[in-house]
C-alpha cells in the first residue's frame, strides 16, 4: 500500500515541477528581452542628442538614463 501512494505521488509530483520551471524559464527570458528593448531605445535617446557643444556627453547619457528608467517602468521591471 504504502507503494503505492508514493508511485501516485510522484507520478503527480514530477510534471508539476517540470511545468512549473519551465514558467520559470519562460518568465527570466521575458524580463531579458524586456531589458535589451529598453537599452536599445536608452542608446537611441542618447544618439539623438547633437554633438556639437561642449555639455553634448553629459546630455546624452542623462537623455539615455532617463529613456532607460521610463522604459523599464513601463515594462515593468527594475532598472
């Protein structure tokens, strides 16, 4: 009897956890995915900026910075 249960355990017990890391998985790549779309438009900001006066660096990384942060919290992650 008692191998039984433990055979109706496990037999539950293993899709469960296989179903349940691969969400895992699926939800890590969708916050990479998330952060590299928010680096791309954070380098477009920042591209966007002229070069031709003396302040253009700091301008570009505080227009890139602040792309960056809306981006992520628009999508809903941490910067």
């Amino acid at each position: 009897m008692f191998w039984m249960r433990t055979l109706f355990a496990s037999a539950l017990l293993v899709p469960f956890l296989s179903t349940s890391l691969q969400a895992q998985t699926a939800k890590k790549m969708d916050v990479r995915a998330a952060r590299a779309e928010c680096f791309r438009q954070a380098n477009a900001a920042a591209n966007s900026v002229s070069v031709g006066f003396s302040g253009a660096t700091a301008d570009r990384q505080a227009l890139g910075m602040d792309a960056y942060r809306d981006c992520c919290r628009k999508m809903g992650i941490r910067p």
